[in-house]
C-alpha cells in the first residue's frame, strides 16, 4: 500500500527539507511547482530511481494524486521509501505556500 500524506503534513516535512519529487510534464512543472523540488515527469520515473535517496522519505508529487501515488508504488517496489501528496499541488496551492514557476534547471 502507497504511503500518503495531505498537503498539512507535506507542508511540515517540506520546512524541514523534505526530498521532493515533482512527476508532471515539464509544461505543468513551469506553470507552477513547489520551490525545491526535482521534476521526473511520469515517463521517466523507472530510470531516474537511481538518482533518488534510499536514506530518507521521497515526497511524490503530481497536479492531485493520481500519478503521485502511480510513481510512489514504482519507487516503493524499488527499495526507496516513498510518498504520495494527496490532492498535489492543487493542495498545495489552495492551503497558501507559493509556487516557483518556470523550467527545470539540468
């Protein structure tokens, strides 16, 4: 079963500097993403793993959950102790935080 959280206990972890994991396209991640998190859009997830922490929590993220928990599975199946942010950044946004908008940096 998929680990989630609502947006309230993201919001903790994420001040704490919690691993953040964006898994939109890239056009969604410029509109708007959480400051600090790294974009793996969907497509990309299964080879990206390798770049990700095994020592602590990765926070998934998507626009409301769905893919969120999608790629959250993945990443659990894979040894990485993730975690699913239930309604996204459509949660994120509604609950007040600001959002970074533009491109990924490489």
């Amino acid at each position: 079963m998929v680990r989630e959280v609502d947006v309230r206990a993201f919001a903790a972890a994420h001040r704490d500097g919690a691993h953040v994991v964006d898994v939109r396209e890239p056009h969604e991640y410029a509109a708007g993403h959480v400051p600090g998190a790294a974009m793996i859009p969907m497509g990309f997830v299964h080879t990206r793993m390798r770049d990700l922490p095994r020592s602590e929590p990765v926070y998934v993220i998507c626009a409301s959950g769905n893919r969120s928990r999608t790629a959250a599975s993945w990443m659990d199946s894979a040894g990485i102790t993730a975690v699913s942010v239930a309604g996204g950044t459509s949660a994120w946004q509604s609950t007040g935080p600001p959002l970074v908008t533009g491109a990924a940096r490489s």
